[in-house]
C-alpha cells in the first residue's frame, strides 16, 4: 500500500482532485459512492438518473485517475473510492453531499 498510497497522494493534490471534481457528473457519482460503499454500475445510474452508458464512462475516468477501485463479481462491476486516498478526499465528499451540491436530481 506505501508506493499506491504515495502515488494518490501526490496525484491527488489540490489543482487535480479540483479538476476532477469541478464535472457535476464526476462529483455526483463519487459522492453517491462516499456515501454507499461500493456500487455496481447499474445501481449507480439509477441513483444518479442517468444513462447507464455515460456512467460508466464517467467512473472509467475516475478508475483511470486512480480515484475508484474496481472489483468485478461475474458479469457486474462494483466501484468504490480506492484504498489509500489522503482523508481530505473523503472530508471534501462528505462536505459536498451535506452542502447538498452533490445530491442526485
């Protein structure tokens, strides 16, 4: 976990994460997973409203960004925040949801 935790770390200084989340659709999902846990892409979108096909694309970014983690279970694929995040990521989710920016529509 030490070399993925510092890579995430340094990834994920203030400029990048706010780039990340300045997409409504980005924050909306990592928000939703905050608060969940983990979710399979299909739940997720019905969470968000959204199509199903833009959500995975959404947390394709994400997982390529080192963000979300990936755990496939036959043919579904569940997502949650990755291990290792620095603890402001979460404090700033958490912040997002109870502002109510993040909520789903």
């Amino acid at each position: 976990m030490g070399a993925q935790a510092s890579r995430l770390t340094e990834t994920l200084r203030g400029a990048e994460f706010h780039r990340i989340i300045s997409d409504e659709r980005r924050l909306r999902a990592l928000t939703c997973l905050y608060e969940a846990g983990e979710l399979e892409s299909e739940t997720l979108a019905g969470a968000l409203s959204q199509e199903p096909a833009q959500v995975r694309q959404t947390l394709a970014e994400l997982t390529a960004c080192g963000v979300l983690s990936e755990r496939r279970e036959r043919f579904q694929v569940h997502y949650r925040l990755a291990d290792g995040l620095p603890a402001w990521v979460g404090i700033a989710l958490g912040a997002a949801r109870d502002w109510g920016v993040a909520a789903p529509r």
